[in-house]
C-alpha cells in the first residue's frame, strides 16, 4: 500500500518543435528525485501526459475533422518523437519505478493514443518494462482510492467526449483498418490550431 500519493495532470509532452507545451524536464527529474526519497511513493499521471494531438506526422491517413483519427502504426510513429525529445523525463520515471515506487497512468483526450497495445507496449519497453506493482494503466479512466476520485474530466465536456473512450476505436467500414476514435476537440486542435501555430501564431 502506498503511503503517499502526487497527482499531476496536462503534461503535455510533444516532439520537441513548436508545439510542444512541455519544457520542465529538469524540473521534473528533481521532482521525481525529491518524491522518490520517500516509502511507497505512488504519482498518478491524471491524463493529456503525452499530448499524440500536437504532434504532426509528415503524412496522415486520416482526413480533417474525421471522427477516424490515427492507426495503431501512425499513433506509435508520435511516441516514438516524444520518446526522443523527453529522454531524460522518461529515464528518470523509469529510475523512479527501479526504486520501487508505482506510476498510475488515466488517459485523457490527447493521450487516448496509449490504448492501442503496441503503443503502451513500447512506452513499458522504455520504461524498463515494469510489473503490474509498479506501473497500472487505468482503462477504465477512473482511479478511485479510499475516498479519493482520479479522472481527467474529459467525458463531461462536449468538445472532449469520445463515444467509446475506454475502447475508442473505429473501423473504417471501406478498408476495415482499425483508427483511433477523434473527440471534435480534438479535430480542431489539429486541423486549426496545430497550422496556425506553425505561422508562431500571427494573432
């Protein structure tokens, strides 16, 4: 049983570009350092930790603001450039779990990406593919314990909702290939938002 639990949420990591939110890796390397010292540490990572939605592929199969988003293959192609551009956050959650405390990951709308297997297979190898007593991804996308409730809140928003969020996929009922399910939020963000910022934001 853990003695002491941190929640974060919105993380945001991206590929290192323009954008990308996130750039306290230092910071959270002392961070997971300082928590690490303590018995039993678990850190629950409430949702939107590795932002798949701000990271731009050279080609994509989906068209904008289809509810069919990324395949499997596609999904695991953004980790890999969070893996890169965040290493040194990645290595250190990895120590973090090596020394015994657990990481809690509940899924948000721009991380939904993590519930393809080949995906969450390929974030554990990095992380040194920890036990079940050290890492526990919460599918259901809620984290309940004693009296204390964990969920990003996505699902109660309209923009953010996804029908089928702790299955969300879609079959492209023409090439019966498996996509990620999109919230229209989500849509925005990557066919609005994600160009104009690659003008630096002209507003």
């Amino acid at each position: 049983m853990a003695r002491t639990r941190f929640i974060v949420s919105d993380l945001h990591l991206g590929a290192g570009d323009y954008l990308d939110d996130f750039d306290q890796d230092e910071a959270f390397v002392s961070f997971l350092a300082t928590t690490a010292k303590r018995r039993g540490t678990e850190l629950i990572i409430n949702g939107d930790w590795i932002d798949f939605v701000a990271v731009n592929l050279e080609k994509s199969t989906h068209r904008p603001f289809s509810r069919m988003g990324c395949t499997e293959t596609e999904s695991l192609s953004k980790l890999e450039r969070v893996l890169e551009a965040h290493a040194p956050f990645f290595e250190a959650l990895r120590h973090f779990m090596e020394k015994g405390h657990r990481v809690v990951v509940v899924p948000g709308n721009h991380d939904v990406d993590l519930f393809w297997p080949r995906v969450r297979d390929r974030l554990l190898e990095v992380l040194g593919n920890p036990d079940s007593e050290h890492f526990h991804f919460e599918a259901s996308g809620v984290y309940r314990f004693g009296s204390v409730h964990v969920e990003h809140g996505n699902q109660y928003y309209a923009d953010s909702v996804f029908e089928h969020f702790t299955h969300p996929f879609l079959r492209d009922p023409r090439s019966g290939e498996l996509h990620l399910e999109r919230s229209w939020g989500n849509c925005f963000l990557e066919y609005f938002s994600n160009g104009m910022m690659s003008e630096r934001n002209p507003f």
